[in-house]
C-alpha cells in the first residue's frame, strides 16, 4: 500500500492503488486546531475482485506516550489481516465472522505491544470494516464509530462504544445526560498498553438500497453525537459535492467537507473519516431490516498463541 496526503491535508492514511482508484471511497485526516501532531491512523485496501472493502480506523489514546505509534500499527496491521484473509473469501457462518475480527484485533493488540513508540508503548481504539454490497460488517473496540446513512430513511450506527457514557445508557441513563457526564467520554475497551479486554463488538448489516457506509473518529462525532444531527450534517455536505469521475458526489470531497467541518466546529481533537458509497443493491436481494449479527467475540487468546504470541 502507498502512504497518501488527500488535497495536501497533512493525513495519516495508508491506501492501497486498487483502493485509491475506486470512486466510492473517500478519506480525510487532519491534525485538528488543538493538537500539536495526529495521534489518528487510517488503513483502506480491497480484496481482489475490489467487490470487499476494508477499512481500518484507529484513533491514539493520547493519555499514553506511544499514541501516535500504536494508532499506525494497530490499523495496519489490521487491515493488512483481513484483506488476507479475503483471499480465501469471507467466511459465510456468524461465528466465524466474529472470530475472523477477533483475530484481527489480538493481531493489532500484539503489534502495537512488539513495536512501542520511542518513548513507550501506546494505547488506541480501533473500528475494522469490511464492506460489500451484500453486507456491511464492522467490529469496534473503543468509541471510534461507524454508521450507515441510507439514500432514504433512518440512519443507523454500526456500533456501540466502549465508553463510560454508553456503560450508563446501558443501566437506562438518558443519553444526552450520559454523554455530558463527568468522565463520559473515557473508553472502558483499547488496544496496546494495559489493555485488558480484548474482545470486539461485531455487528452486521445487510442494507437493502443504496446508501453511505462512514467510519470516523471521535474528533468528528463528539461535535454532533446525535446520529440523525450528524446525518443532516452529511447529506448537506453529499448535496454540495462536485461529481466525481464516475459523476456521482466525490467522496473524497465530501470526506474533506467534514473534516473542515469537524475544524470549524473548534476540532479539539484529531479528525479521520473514512466513506463508502453503495450504489446499487443486488438485483433479488431484499435483507431484513434488522442487524443479521451483533455480538462480541469471545475471548481468543489460547488460538491466538500459535499465531501470534502469548500476550504481554
């Protein structure tokens, strides 16, 4: 994969040539208006056939000295796997897809531990997508999110965060009180150092008409947390885009569009946003509404140590 600077945004994105090429993808990175550098990674490769899209996005948990570091190797390494892994085509059963993300993170998890940033090793969330015009898959550890947004209808978030805020919306808190809490947005899952659970929420989804799947870091969503807030924010920004080579919205403008936004809105934080547009359903195909599959991958480890090592 070639490292990539999209409109000479100073960007932390690797983008395979194949992946770069097609014009349903779109990504934005930018350091934000308070950091002094992007502690924010993202990964997009395709499978051979360019029919499955992966992306990786993993944001440096900044309370730790390796962020930036750990945030680039969790999401490479990630999305190196299940690109792999694709080669022998995306298994069929629920429970091997959840395993497949299980792997995936303990990979990441072990990789972030055996290659530490120069002054330690350093934590990070991270959310694994791969998309078809079948399904939609994604597995998260932390509060790093993705959403569908239909061509019409209600939108949906693809994940559930490992937060303190979203541990209180489980026990029946209010969300808009969760969320403004004291101590709200402190993550309960990452990757890298101290990390103790390890085990991905997987969701799936089978959209039945065209839509955008969004994947992006907390630098985007904490300025508009409400799902249906943040999509009028981005079908204003897909109805602004100029065409892109295929002469559908530009992706990659409507990524940049965001990102400005997230800027615009004070960007605290890093911003990273990664777009993929479904244009066509398959001919016949007509999914149930609901997720096929949401669940969270047992614990792996002992198949992991052949793999990848005994945990430290």
């Amino acid at each position: 994969m070639d490292e990539a600077t999209h409109r000479l945004r100073p960007s932390r994105i690797l983008i395979s040539q194949a992946a770069d090429a097609l014009p349903t993808i779109g990504v934005a990175s930018d350091v934000g208006m308070r950091h002094p550098t992007n502690q924010d990674y993202l990964a997009v490769d395709v499978d051979k056939d360019a029919r499955h899209v992966v992306i990786v996005v993993a944001d440096g948990v900044s309370s730790t000295e390796g962020a930036e570091q750990a945030a680039e190797v969790a999401a490479t390494t990630a999305c190196q796997y299940l690109t792999a892994c694709l080669a022998q085509g995306l298994p069929p059963a629920d429970d091997a897809v959840v395993s497949l993300f299980g792997h995936a993170v303990r990979r990441a998890h072990r990789a972030v531990l055996d290659h530490p940033g120069p002054r330690g090793i350093g934590a990070c969330t991270l959310v694994a997508a791969i998309c078809s015009p079948d399904r939609v898959l994604a597995a998260n550890i932390g509060d790093t999110r993705a959403y569908w947004f239909p061509s019409s209808g209600k939108e949906r978030r693809l994940t559930v965060d490992d937060s303190v805020a979203q541990a209180q919306i489980d026990l029946g808190m209010p969300r808009e009180e969760a969320e403004s809490g004291a101590g709200a947005h402190a993550i309960t899952k990452w990757l890298g150092a101290r990390a103790a659970d390890l085990d991905p929420r997987v969701h799936a989804y089978s959209p039945r008409i065209p839509g955008w799947v969004m994947i992006c870091s907390d630098g985007l969503w904490n300025h508009v947390p409400d799902p249906s807030d943040l999509a009028k924010v981005f079908w204003d920004f897909v109805a602004k885009a100029p065409a892109g080579p295929d002469g559908r919205p530009d992706p990659n403008h409507v990524a940049d569009a965001l990102a400005d936004y997230a800027n615009a809105c004070g960007g605290y934080d890093n911003v990273t946003i990664a777009l993929w547009r479904l244009d066509e359903v398959p001919a016949g195909t007509t999914p149930p509404d609901p997720p096929a599959l949401e669940q969270t991958a047992p614990d792996q480890t002992a198949a992991d140590q052949t793999q990848v090592g005994q945990p430290s």
